[in-house]
C-alpha cells in the first residue's frame, strides 16, 4: 500500500520550483512558486485525508445546525419581545438567526483570503473561537435584542464564516476524484444536526431556560478549534507566503463570465431559502393543532438533505452529468415545493411531503456549490471563488427573513411570505440558461478568432523567399 504522507511531500513539489538568477556575477539559488498550481495532484485517501472530510463534517454540522435551527429559539424569543411591546417582535426575533446566517457568507471572501495567506487551519480555529465567544456573550444579553443581535448573530456569524469557507476549501487540496461524494459528506453534517438539534434546543430550554441554552450552545461551537488541529496543510517553504496586496485577490475569477452569472443567480435564489427554515415551526404551531410534532418539519428537511447530498455527490462523481443543469432542476423544484406550503393549512401528511421534497432539491443544490465552483474557476481559484460566492449570498439570506417576519406582522399570516420565498429560486432556474449562453458564445468567439487569424510566416519562411540580390 503506499505510504500517502509521502504522496503529500511528493506533490508539495509541483507547488514550487527551484530558480536560478545571476546578479553581479553571482549565482544564487531560491525557491519560488509555480505560477500554475493545477500541477498539484490530490492524493485522494488515506488517514490525513478522511480525517480532514470528519473535521470537515462537524464544521459544517455545529455550524448550521445552530443557524438552521434558529426557528426553536425564534419561538422564545418572539413570545418575549412580544410580552415587553416590542415593535415589529417577529422580525426582530428573526434578525439575529438571518444576521447569523447572513454574516457566515458575507465575510466568505474576507476568509477566503485570510485562508491564503496564514493557512486553512489557523483561519479555522479563529473562527471556533469568535463563534464560542459570541454564543457565550450572547447569554447575557437576551433582554437587549440589539446586543443579542450583534453576539448572536455578527460574532457567531463571523466566526462561522471564518471556519466554514476553509471547511470547504481544504476538501479541495485533498480530493480530486471522490470531491463530489466528499463535498456531499461533509456538507451532510449540517443536516444531521439540523435534524438532532431542535429536540436538543427543546429539552435545553424546558430544562434551563436561554441563558444556560446559549452557553451550551458556545461549548459545543468550541468543537470547531478542535476540528481545525484535522486540517493539517502541506508543507511548502516559509518563503512561499511573501505575497504582495495584489496577489490576494484572484480578479480572474472576477473575470469569469460564466462564474458571475452563476452567483447573481444564486444570489436571486437564496433570498427566499433561509425562510422556512426560521418560520416553519411557528407556521406549524399557528395552523395545526397541538397534538402534532412542531419540529418533524425541520427534521424532514434535515434527513433528506443529508441523504440528498450524499446521493448527488455520488452521482457527481459516478457520471459526466452537467452540474450547471442538475443545480437548475433543484432551483425549480424547490421554488415550487416552498410556493406550495400554505396549500398544506390543516393537512400535517402533506406539509411533511412538501418539506421531504424540499430536503432533497436542498440536499442537490448545496452539495454541488463546490464541484461547480471549482470547474468554472479551476483548482488555482476555487478557494477565492467559494468565498466570492458565499458574500454575495448574505444579502438575500440576512434580508429575505426579516422581509418575512414585517409581512407576518403586517398580514398575521405566512402565506404571502412562503410565495414570496418560492418565487426567487423559480426565476432563478431560468436565469441559469444564461450560463450556457455564455458558454456558447465563448467558443463563439474563439472559434472565429481562429479561422480568422492569418497564418504569419516565420523568420525563416522569410529568409527562404527573399529574393536574391540583383548584382
């Protein structure tokens, strides 16, 4: 079997090279970096390698399980600002969970980045501790929402952002030939605890109440330092990380028509996405009655999720099918399963159905946002390029649930925010073609440049047709 930390050490090669220059007649020799890091080569197994897609997995999964489970202490902390007259209750109930949300995407590129220049695994075990730390404050301020909202949901939301981008960047250097069954691995532990976390919230806060809830929610968010140990990186030279300002930023994955399209569209899609998860439970509990399990909603979507990402991954992997395509399809099935929900008013069977075909088009659209990014933008820019798409993304996901808890106080009603939800990922399922069109008018072009281009001679196509000198 071969040894697969030699592999790493083997490949760290192709990520520098040794360079010779002469400078007052004197030869020095230093090592430099190739300018084209595709030569490196993932080893794609052994135990470095499944223990950073373990430590990848609870990063995920401690992370979102907190944030998609916001719905359980929505539900507190609604009925409290309601109690002390709070203007607006149920949208500033939801501002911290969609801050939170929001502000683990918006600072994606500021990771990124920071990922660049002092490592994967340093980014990471900062993160774990601003968001430890922002849980644990925000115990002490549940009777001021805007310090909760800054704690709960700027510092947990920051701390999130800087673990997770890496999280996702590392599987990257790691895997090249099961990324896809990787990606969908790792991204599944944010459904796993999506599914085990509301009944953890409920017992906590049955038993304890917040306060004690939030600071056992900062223990748990401290688990991430200790995924960040997993992520050991490849050893290359210390004079490697000289990098000046403008090699920080990747502006080719800027450039990239294709690419840009891609996280607009995204973008459109996911201001509608984060609404179930915050509203369902009160939806639940304001239209059936109270016989029936107000977090089995938020579990349907967390198992076949989970399961979804596996199995798309598998497929990713397995067979040439067009990611672009596949991600269109879970648009469109999921802007129409989310439009469908008010239809589910005193009929529990359907909404259940509803939100199992939720989890599923959730499952396939989450776990091809790293195949997909690192095929439009290549191995060289797929860390920058996961970290632009997540900052776009916070808009629609901090915006869109507050939007929905104004509507809900003004209308005492879910149904217009859930259309509203539904709407977006439709539009955006059909502003994906523009992608292919991108596509097609690129090779457009470069096939006419090609046929186009003169054929210059060589210099020596020229000295062999010069005429002779007339004597």
């Amino acid at each position: 079997m071969p040894d697969r930390g030699s592999d790493i050490e083997q490949n760290a090669k192709f990520l520098s090279k040794n360079e010779t220059t002469i400078s007052n007649g004197t030869a020095t020799s230093a090592v430099v970096p190739r300018k084209n890091v595709d030569d490196y080569v993932p080893v794609d197994g052994g135990v470095r390698a499944w223990s950073i897609m373990v430590g990848s997995f609870f990063c995920n999964g401690i992370l979102f399980g907190v944030i998609n489970c916001h719905g359980v202490l929505y539900n507190q902390l609604f009925e409290s600002l309601e109690k002390e007259g709070v203007p607006n209750a149920s949208g500033k109930a939801a501002l911290s969970g969609s801050l939170a949300m929001g502000m683990t995407f918006f600072m994606s590129p500021l990771s990124g980045i920071l990922t660049d220049c002092v490592g994967i695994r340093k980014t990471t075990f900062i993160g774990g501790l601003i968001a430890s730390a922002g849980m644990f404050l925000s115990s002490f301020c549940t009777h001021n929402i805007t310090a909760f909202c800054f704690t709960y949901g700027i510092m947990y939301g920051l701390g999130g952002s800087l673990a997770y981008t890496p999280s996702l960047a590392v599987l990257g250097h790691y895997f090249k030939r099961y990324l896809g069954i990787v990606n969908g691995v790792a991204s599944a532990g944010s459904s796993v605890f999506t599914i085990v976390m509301p009944y953890i919230l409920d017992g906590l806060l049955q038993k304890y109440g917040l306060v004690w809830t939030l600071r056992a929610l900062a223990l748990i968010a401290g688990f991430i330092m200790a995924a960040a140990v997993l992520f050991k990186p490849v050893k290359i030279t210390p004079s490697l990380k000289k990098v000046q300002l403008r090699d920080l930023f990747n502006v080719s994955v800027l450039t990239n028509t294709k690419y840009i399209i891609w996280i607009a569209v995204i973008g459109l899609c996911l201001f509608g996405y984060f609404i179930p998860y915050v509203y369902v439970i009160a939806f639940v509990k304001n239209e059936f009655p109270d016989g029936v399990d107000r977090n089995l909603p938020v579990l349907c979507i967390g198992v076949m999720s989970g399961v979804s990402r596996l199995v798309f991954g598998y497929i990713v992997d397995r067979t040439n099918v067009n990611k672009i395509t596949l991600q269109q399809i879970a648009f469109l099935a999921l802007g129409v399963l989310t439009m469908l929900l008010p239809l589910s008013k005193g009929n529990f069977p359907l909404l259940l159905i509803l939100c199992l075909g939720m989890g599923i088009t959730d499952g396939c659209f989450v776990s091809l946002l790293g195949p997909i990014a690192f095929e439009l933008c290549g191995r060289d820019g797929g860390t920058q390029a996961i970290g632009f798409l997540l900052g776009v993304c916070s808009v629609p996901l901090t915006i869109g649930p507050y939007v929905a808890g104004l509507l809900y106080d003004s209308q005492r009603s879910f149904t217009l925010p859930f259309l509203l939800a539904g709407i977006n990922p439709t539009i955006a399922s059909f502003g994906m073609l523009g992608i292919r069109c991108a596509g097609r008018r690129r090779r457009v072009i470069e096939e006419s440049s090609a046929v186009q281009e003169p054929l210059r001679p060589s210099v020596t196509d020229i000295s062999q047709n010069k005429p002779e000198d007339q004597t």
